[in-house]
C-alpha cells in the first residue's frame, strides 16, 4: 500500500483529496496546523469526518517546524508527499504579509528539504493561477512566462516553483506543481466568493460585486481538482530530452520537473456566477458595486492541454451542477 503525505488536510482541498486517496487504496497521513485564517470548527467538521475512515492518520503540525516534519519523515517512509497547506488568499496578503511567507516559503522549504533526504518518489504541491499575475494572453498557459506577480500570495506560490525546480535540479526530485483555478464546492473556504455570496444571499444581506461584475473566473469544481491530482501523484515527471535553454519551455526542464494548469476551461462572467447562486437558493441578490481591488485580476482562464495529453483528463462541470451541490450542502451543513 503506497503511503502519502498530505499536507494541509483539514482544508478545504485536502479534506476531499484524502477521502479520494483512501478510496483508491492509499494508506493517508494528514497534517494541518489547523490555523483561525477562518472557521476552525469547519476544519474540526471535516478533520472529524476523515479520522472515522481506516488507512488515515492525523498529526497537528506547522509546516514551520523543521523538526517535527523531518521526524515525521523519517518514521512514515512516505512514497509520496501532496503539499496543499499553505496561508491562502489574495487579498490577505495586503493584510499580513509575514504569514506568507512563514508558511508558503519557510514551511515550502522545510517539505523540499524532507522529501530530498528522505527519498521521496514524487512531491506534488499547490501552485495557484494567481501566478499569471499580469499576463493578459488567453488562455493561460503554463508554457508562457509568469513574471509579474499582482499580489505577494501570487509571488510565493511562484516562488515555490522555482525552489521546486532547483532541488529537481540539484537532487534529481521529481517535482509537479498545479496552478488551481479558483476551486468551489461542498466544504469549500468561508473567504470565498460562492460561500459569502451564499451565506449573504440567504439572510437577505448586500454583497460586494469587485469591478462592477466585469470579472470572469475559471470555477474549477472540488471533484476535477481532486481528479487531476489523483492521477498525476503516479505520474512522475521525467526530464525533457528536448529543452532548450536558447527557447526555455516554462512548464518543463532538462530536470523532473512540471507544471500544469487545473481548471475548467470555461470562464463565467461573475454576474452570470451570481445568477446560479440565485437561482440556486431561489432568492435574488442585493448586489452593492465596487471598484475592483488591488491585486485581483480581472479574468482567468485555464488551457488545460498538458493535463489532457499526459493524464487523459479535463475537468468538465457544470458551472449550475457545481453551485447548486454547494447550496445544497451550505443548507444542510447550517441548517438554513
């Protein structure tokens, strides 16, 4: 039974990954710090629900703390490593700029170091598509340059592919990064759009509409996230025989090491977003229009051929499936 690290698992993408990963016969260690970036009982709610399943098995632990991870390391002997954990969100990071990079850097760190000495297979970790930063092309491909960060969180999610490549580099360690593409769904994160836009819709509150509604997102479900990820865990990366450094290819190297794009393919406009929420719950929204904020892009959209041609799959629902899924379970989960 191959035994996998998932760091981060009481969040939000952890959570549904682990369940995934015990269903496909993975023996699944989880470790989160279980911070109050948001509601830590909803962390609780789903840490509570993974630890009733066999094959899994929880540590307390930051990222932060060399010590803990490197003897965590040494008595699991884990086939593979899946970094989710991280300190989410843009714009947060206007806010406390430090936490970022504790975790996202430092913490990064600490997981290069320990799947070096300790001979990891393959070492998956969360990227972000907030990466594409100023890059207006369309779609966003990972094989073009991403070197103009709007945001520090989009900075240190970039920053973590360039550590990656240089222990793939230095070590031979497989690497693979994945820039989410805005990820929504039953126990999704409080400090997103769906579940304020949900929890204001239902008690008849305004909610803020940024730029005017003239934003579009490529809402990428929970279920494809997790999808993309199960398969390329056993998917190691092996060098490109024909990189070059006259025309580098961003997305790959002469070391194991790649990136790929995870989202839906299908931009909505944030009004059209907006009107599956409403038609969802069966209530119209008090919409209050705001300027755009600082270091939000107006519009992402994922080309997802890599994943395609090297896993055979492309993250395919619905846009009213994946809203309508949520409400449903907000409704239950809160009883509203």
């Amino acid at each position: 039974m191959n035994k996998v690290l998932i760091t981060g698992a009481a969040g939000f993408i952890g959570f549904h990954l682990t369940q995934r990963l015990i269903g496909a016969g993975y023996h699944v260690t989880g470790i989160d710090n279980i911070n109050d970036y948001y509601d830590v009982n909803l962390k609780h709610d789903r840490l509570n629900i993974l630890e009733s399943l066999e094959n899994f098995q929880f540590r307390k632990m930051s990222l932060e703390d060399k010590e803990k991870i490197d003897e965590l390391f040494e008595k699991e002997k884990f086939d593979y490593v899946v970094n989710l954990a991280a300190q989410a969100g843009v714009r947060y990071s206007l806010e406390n700029p430090y936490a970022y990079i504790s975790s996202n850097i430092s913490g990064f760190m600490n997981i290069l170091e320990a799947s070096r000495h300790f001979k990891i297979k393959h070492l998956v970790y969360a990227s972000s598509s907030s990466v594409y930063g100023a890059n207006t092309k369309m779609p966003f491909s990972v094989h073009d340059n991403v070197d103009h960060p709007m945001s520090l969180y989009a900075a240190t999610k970039k920053a973590n592919e360039l550590m990656a490549h240089t222990y793939s580099n230095l070590y031979n360690l497989p690497t693979t990064g994945l820039r989410f593409f805005t990820v929504y769904g039953p126990y999704g994160r409080p400090d997103m759009a769906l579940f304020i836009f949900t929890k204001a819709i239902l008690e008849g509150k305004p909610i803020d509409v940024y730029n005017h509604g003239k934003m579009r997102r490529d809402f990428t479900y929970i279920d494809d996230i997790v999808t993309g990820i199960e398969r390329l865990i056993p998917t190691i990366p092996a060098p490109n025989v024909n990189w070059s450094g006259d025309h580098p290819d961003p997305a790959s190297s002469f070391a194991p090491y790649k990136v790929y794009n995870i989202g839906n393919n299908q931009p909505v406009e944030l009004m059209a977003f907006i009107e599956a929420i409403e038609d969802a719950i069966g209530k119209k929204a008090i919409k209050n229009m705001m300027p755009i904020q600082p270091g939000d892009v107006p519009a992402t959209f994922a080309n997802v051929d890599d994943l395609m041609n090297d896993v055979g799959f492309k993250p395919a629902t619905e846009i009213r499936d994946g809203i309508k899924n949520f409400v449903n379970w907000y409704r239950e989960y809160y009883n509203v």
